[in-house]
C-alpha cells in the first residue's frame, strides 16, 4: 500500500515537472464580439427620470421661487410603423413642489402648492435622434462647433464612446428643431433672453444620437412673459419675468411591448410605488434651497388656516337660500334635451284623462 502510494506522488510530480507544448491552445479561440438581442415584440422605448428644477417668476414688487423634483416617464416608439403615439415630453408621476412668496414690502411666506404656473421643464423634453458631425466620426476624441447666425449653435464633444453637445437655441432659427414643441412661443413672438439645452449620451457606438443613449440633459431658459397673462399676479401692463433651470437624469431604460405601452399610457400603475428616486451623481442641494424645504415641510397648515382671518369681500349677498332660479332653468334644458319633460307630459295627459273617464262614469251610475 505504502509503495503504491509512493508511486503515485512520484507520477504526480513528474507531470507537474513537464514542460510545455509548443502550441497553445489560446491560438484556437477568436474573440467574439459584443451581440445585443432584442425581440421584435419589444418596440417601445420606455424611460425613467429624476427631474430637479428651480424656477422663479417676478416682477419689479413681487417674486415666487419654486423649487421642484419630480419623477416623470418618455414612451417613444422605435419606428415610425409602430401603432403607438407615445410621448417625448415629461409626463410627471410624482412630484413634490416647494414655493417661497417675497415682496418689497416684507413678505416671505412658503407653501408646497400655488396656482400661479410659470416653470418651462414640463416643455422640455427627449432630442430627435441626430446623425454626428462628420469630424466627430471614426474619432474617439475630437471637437466640432456649428456656427448659427448670431453665435455657436451647437458644440459637439466627444471623448471615446462619450458625447456632449450644448446648444444655443437663440443663436439661430435652425435650432429650434431641439424643441419642437415650444413652435407656438416662438409664433407668437415670445421674448427669451436666454435659452440654451445641453444634451448628454453614453455608449455612442453608431454616427448618430438617440434617445436610447441618452443620459440626461439639463435646459436655461429666461424669458420675458411666459405665453399668456398671469392672473391676480401682476398689474395690467406690467411686465413679468419667468427663469428656468432644470436637470434630468435618466434613470432606466428598458424596450417594452405595445400592450404594456398603452397601460402605462392609461396610467394603470400604483403611484404611491413609485416614488422620488434621486440619483447618486446628482450634487447636493444649495443651504438656500434646504432652508426652504425644512420651512415647507414644517408647515401646520390646520393652525394656518385657523389664525387667517376670512376675506369679507368674497362673502355672497344671498340669504343662505339656494338660488333655485339658475338651477330649474338647467334642470329645464337638460329635460329638454333628453325628452323626459315630453315624457312626463304625455303620461300626465294620459293620467288625467284616465281620470277624467272614471269620474265620468262615476256620475253617470248615481243619475241612473
């Protein structure tokens, strides 16, 4: 036994001791390149955001800040042959707002709602796909700026698989295809003082850009006036001013199928699962900014209703009694059109001459 094993060890070691062939093996295997499968039922688009914005709307008394973080969703179809719409614009599933009111006069108040909307981010959306400049093709570092009529347009940057483009819109007509769907305001005329995008992607493997290789993107916009009248802000004539700035992180991606587009179209999900998800590269919040979330989220807003005084001006004149008047004469219309009062008029009339008849036979009997 003892002789076996030593045999044994000695054969081991004589094998470990070989030198090797002159051939490798590593020879024989070629190396594969990456493959993507994606299925034919998978043709939409579907992309998760966390979206942070601060806005503020002024006038030459009164200014409202908004501080606002929101979770929103892209649906985009991957062909233009897909029997589905979708969106490009961010639609909000959750968001939490936070106001600060101040004047000249001393006011500084806060509050998480205000009626007053004035922010450009829900505007701003995903960028068509747009094929690279030619000097950033087959080069893994490399710069590009397309000149507008006034200023830069557009720089491109790109290092290895990585690309940055920021844009001007107002340095040039031609710009406004970044955002088509502010074409109104532009109609109209609306005076911007500034407006400029930036767009970033990620894993550029191909000569153009996509929504599926976007990262984020973050937008400035000022302006003067915002399309149409703030109500009961400020004074007929005067003008008022609206600002912008807002980031977008894209936070998935994930190609889905028609069906499960149309549910989340309907909005068939729990809301309350959702949630606001902030990012790990999103940077901290300015001290001005957690001020003002510690004074929202503080607020008592039972006791705050309770210690305001009522506005007099807005108490009726009525009596208390229900004005009856307005509400027969809906009431009237709406028989009307639906044909009950004909209805009830014609069984009223059959009603009555039933009646009528019995009565009449009634008295006929006692004369007899």
């Amino acid at each position: 036994m003892i002789r076996a094993l030593m045999t044994l060890i000695v054969l081991v070691f004589s094998v470990l001791q070989m030198k090797p062939q002159a051939y490798s093996l590593s020879e024989n295997v070629s190396e594969l390149p990456e493959v993507i499968v994606e299925s034919r039922r998978h043709l939409v688009l579907h992309i998760l955001a966390y979206v942070r914005e601060c806005s503020s709307l002024t006038t030459y008394d009164d200014t409202v800040f908004l501080f606002r973080e929101k979770m929103v969703d892209y649906m985009l179809p991957s062909d233009k042959k897909v029997k589905f719409k979708g969106w490009s614009t961010p639609r909000i599933l959750t968001c939490k707002s936070y106001y600060r009111f101040t004047n000249r006069n001393g006011l500084d108040s806060v509050s998480d709602a205000s009626h007053h909307h004035f922010s450009w981010s829900d505007w701003i959306g995903l960028a068509p796909k747009v094929s690279l400049p030619l000097m950033l093709r087959n080069e893994t570092v490399a710069v590009d700026t397309v000149r507008g009529k006034y200023s830069p347009a557009e720089i491109w940057s790109r290092v290895h698989d990585r690309i940055n483009i920021e844009i001007d819109v107002m340095s040039d007509s031609e710009s406004r295809k970044w955002v088509p769907n502010l074409a109104g305001f532009f109609s109209r005329n609306l005076d911007f003082d500034t407006f400029k995008l930036a767009y970033n992607y990620n894993n550029v493997i191909g000569d153009s850009v996509s929504a599926s290789d976007l990262e984020g993107y973050s937008f400035h916009i000022e302006s003067k006036g915002r399309g149409h009248e703030m109500f009961r802000f400020n004074k007929l004539n005067e003008p008022f001013f609206v600002s912008t700035q807002a980031d977008a992180y894209i936070l998935d991606k994930e190609f889905i199928t028609i069906k499960e587009a149309r549910k989340w179209d309907k909005g068939v999900f729990d809301i309350d699962e959702i949630g606001i998800y902030e990012p790990m590269d999103a940077p901290e919040l300015s001290s001005s900014t957690l001020s003002l979330i510690n004074r929202v989220n503080n607020l008592e807003k039972d006791s705050i209703r309770l210690d305001s005084q009522p506005d007099y001006k807005m108490l009726s004149d009525s009596n208390g009694r229900r004005n009856f008047k307005i509400g027969r004469r809906a009431l009237f219309l709406l028989k009307q059109a639906t044909g009950i009062t004909l209805y009830k008029t014609r069984k009223n009339i059959k009603d009555n001459w039933n009646r009528f008849r019995k009565e009449q036979m009634l008295r006929n009997s006692q004369k007899e």
